[in-house]
C-alpha cells in the first residue's frame, strides 16, 4: 500500500519540486539579505533623513525671518525718505 501510494504520487511530488526551484518560490535568506541592502541603498539615493529634513526646515524658517527683517528694514527707510503715502 505504502508503495503503491509512492509510485503513484512521485511524479506529481517531484513535479512540485521542480516547479519550486525552477522559479525561485521560497527566498534564501542571504538573497534576502542582499535585496534588502538594494533597497536601502537606493531608498537612501532618493530620500532624506529626518534630522536633514529638520535642518533644513530650520534653515527655511531662519531665511524667512531674515527676508522678514530685510521688507521691514525697506518699508521704514522708504517711510522716512517720504515715498509711503498711504
């Protein structure tokens, strides 16, 4: 019986197999790993980190207090010259 059973279901058995192994259905780990490290290094082509991002944000925030500063400095010497009249 239990040959009978394996003569009959070994082809199908190894059918399966070769199937597997022919496209690549189960990931090895070191592949895995391989793939991961793509993925980081390209994501770290595209993208910034955070704490840059942050910098960044900070660096924007100062130019527009100082642009802010320069558009008050030219609106009091453009009133006291008397060109405002508002």
């Amino acid at each position: 019986m239990a040959k009978d059973f394996l003569y009959r279901y070994a082809p199908v058995a190894i059918v399966c197999i070769s199937i597997i192994f022919q496209y690549n259905l189960f990931v090895t780990p070191e592949r895995l790993e391989q793939t991961h490290r793509e993925i980081l290094a390209e994501v770290s082509h595209v993208y910034i980190t955070k704490s840059e991002f942050e910098n960044v944000k900070e660096q924007l925030a100062d130019i527009n207090k100082k642009i802010d500063k320069i558009y008050d400095t030219l609106i009091n010497e453009r009133s006291m010259d008397g060109f405002n009249r508002n």
